[in-house]
C-alpha cells in the first residue's frame, strides 16, 4: 500500500516512529496528484516547492526532538475556494 491510501492517523503514527518522513509522505502525494489530476481536476494549484519546504522543516524539527503535533508532516489539501 502507498503512502497516499493510509489515513492521517496512520501516516501520523507512522511519522512519529520515525518509520517515514514528511519529506516522503509529500512526494508520495505529489506524484498521486500529478498522476490524477488531469483525469479529476482538483487543483487549481500546488505549491510543490514551498510544501517540500515545509517538509523539510518539519523533519529537521523532530530530528531536534521537538514536540509537533500529531499532524505535523501530514499533507493537507485546502479548496481553493479559500482565498490563500
């Protein structure tokens, strides 16, 4: 099973064992979505450089052994319907 068919609960679980990183759980995504989006339409865009960006940051964060949320590292899509 690919990253992208887990449940935010599961990658979450998965990230804080350290057993994948952000950075990993991201690509994973972004290569679902550049593979569906031409036959869904669901994106208007992505920032795909400023999301690896922010993997990164995330991973080097619980490398520190900083305390994150149970959802850091977790990609979320946001409707663009929203103004950003």
């Amino acid at each position: 099973m690919s990253l992208n068919q887990l449940t935010a609960h599961q990658l979450s679980d998965l990230l804080a064992k350290g057993e994948v990183t952000s950075e990993q759980v991201l690509l994973d995504t972004l290569d679902r979505i550049e593979e569906m989006e031409a036959k869904v339409n669901a994106f208007i865009t992505v920032f795909r450089e400023q999301a690896l960006q922010q993997a990164r940051q995330v991973d080097d964060r619980r490398r520190r052994g900083e305390q994150l949320g149970p959802l850091a590292g977790v990609p979320l899509p946001v409707k663009d319907n929203i103004c950003v």
